[in-house]
C-alpha cells in the first residue's frame, strides 16, 4: 500500500489544450464561448480533485489563460515548448524528474466524472518500482490515465490506439500493467454523445456553460 511519504514523490501532469481548440467535437451542440467555460470547468475540477490526494501538481500548456487558470486552482503552469502532446508530456516529466519526484500521474482534463476513488484506486495500484498502472477509456482504445514509477518508464504513446501501445510498450520492457477499469474513469468527453450522457447525469452543467465568467 502507499503511504504518504510515497505519495509525495508524486505529481501529477495536467495536460491541457488551448481553451479555444478544446472540445472542437462539440463545436455543432456547443458555441465557442461554451466550450472555452466547460474547458475552464473541466480544469478547475480536475486540479481540485487530484489536490486531495496529491500535493504536486503541473499543468503543462501553451495558453497563457490556462497557465494563469492553473496557478489559480492549485498547480504549477509550464508553457508548452511545441504543440505536440506526448512532447509537452515528455517536458513535464523532466522537469518533475529534476525536482525529485519518483513517478507521475498523467491525467487529462476531459474526464468529468473522475472521483476521489478512482484516483485512490490508481495510487493503489501502483505497486513496487518499477510501477506502470494504465486507465483505458471507455472504447477501450484510448488512455484516460497513465502512472509510471519512475517517471519516462516507457515512451508516451498518446494518440490512436494508445491504450494497446503502452501495454505493449510496458510488456516489451518485461513489466506487466496494472489496469485500472472503473465507469467514471473510463468516461471521456469527446463526442456529441458524450455531451448528452454529461448533461443527463450532472445537470449542473448546462447552467456552468451558459452563464457570464467564473
């Protein structure tokens, strides 16, 4: 089990795009404005919740508004060096590897049913060192979340067919994965469908998106 000497040599990496080219999907069920208020929503939420449980956070981008939005909830902006993810993912881990930290957590900002558990339960999974717990999504193509002990186990592999990547990555390497498989965790907004889910299950939301500012 982690205890929470372990925890704290580990932070986590926000990976977060420009406001304005997020959710580009919802662009026929959500005006640009909406948009850019659920991705400033969907930030603040993430870096609240992962502050319960972990005392490092970055956020890695290159929108000087959501490196500004990061300071404000409770991380530490990097400016993204590229425009390339797995790149950006690469800086981060460099830069926390040279403060000190032993693993990393990589977690999007498009999960918006995260729980408290399902971060519990990929700390928990994170077993020995070396250490690579993997998070599919709900298609079971894609990756929701990634934790390396140490940090750069394994190249990113971000992209189409992520998931099957990195557990062929991580298996090349002779460690076995820990996949973690829960609804909330799985669930990513991407889609126009996605969009319907979100609103029948938090209806919270719709009154976030509409309204003026914070």
């Amino acid at each position: 089990m982690n205890t929470p000497h372990c925890l704290d040599t580990i932070a986590c990496i926000v990976p977060c795009k420009p406001y304005h080219q997020a959710k580009t999907r919802l662009a026929d069920c959500l005006s640009l404005e909406q948009r850019i208020r659920l991705s400033r929503w969907l930030l603040r939420r993430t870096l609240r919740l992962v502050r319960r449980h972990l005392t490092r956070i970055v956020v890695v981008s290159r929108d000087p508004h959501v490196l500004k939005d990061a300071k404000r909830y409770g991380g530490l902006p990097i400016e993204e060096e590229g425009d390339e993810l797995n790149a950006a993912l690469i800086q981060a881990s460099q830069f926390v590897l040279a403060h000190g930290v032993a693993g990393t957590l990589i977690l999007p900002t498009d999960l918006p049913f995260l729980s408290d558990e399902d971060v519990r339960a990929l700390l928990r999974a994170a077993v020995g060192t070396p250490a690579l717990v993997i998070a599919p999504c709900q298609h079971g193509t894609g990756t929701n979340a990634l934790l390396m002990r140490p940090p750069l186990l394994i190249p990113f592999r971000f992209g189409a067919a992520s998931f099957a990547r990195h557990v062929a990555s991580a298996q090349a390497m002779g460690i076995q994965p820990a996949i973690v498989r829960t609804p909330t965790l799985a669930f990513d907004l991407d889609t126009p469908e996605d969009w319907d889910v979100l609103c029948m299950q938090l209806s919270i939301i719709k009154s976030i998106i509409k309204k003026a500012g914070d």
